[in-house]
C-alpha cells in the first residue's frame, strides 16, 4: 500500500505513486486492485522480467 511507504520513506503519496507509475511502465513491478472501497493499490515485483 502506498500509505505504508509514506510512512517507511517520509514521503509524499504523490511523489512515491509518480515513482511506482515509472516502475509500472519500465516493467519492473505490477499494479493490481486491492480492493474498491476504500481505494486500494498494491504492487508487486514483475516476475516475468528476466
């Protein structure tokens, strides 16, 4: 969740979904829908990347 990177990094949830987004498009890591209500993001490694 990106909440719990804002906390681990002291960033802001704008700057760490900017970051994980340009991972999404190199291919480094997955977005998928957690849940719907209340939104929710998660991420995971791209295990199909060499």
């Amino acid at each position: 969740c990106v909440c719990e990177l804002e906390t681990i990094l002291n960033k802001s949830q704008s700057t760490i979904s900017h970051h994980l987004r340009k991972l999404v498009v190199a291919g480094l890591i997955q977005g998928y829908k957690k849940q719907k209500y209340p939104p929710s993001n998660s991420y995971c490694e791209n295990k199909s990347q060499p």
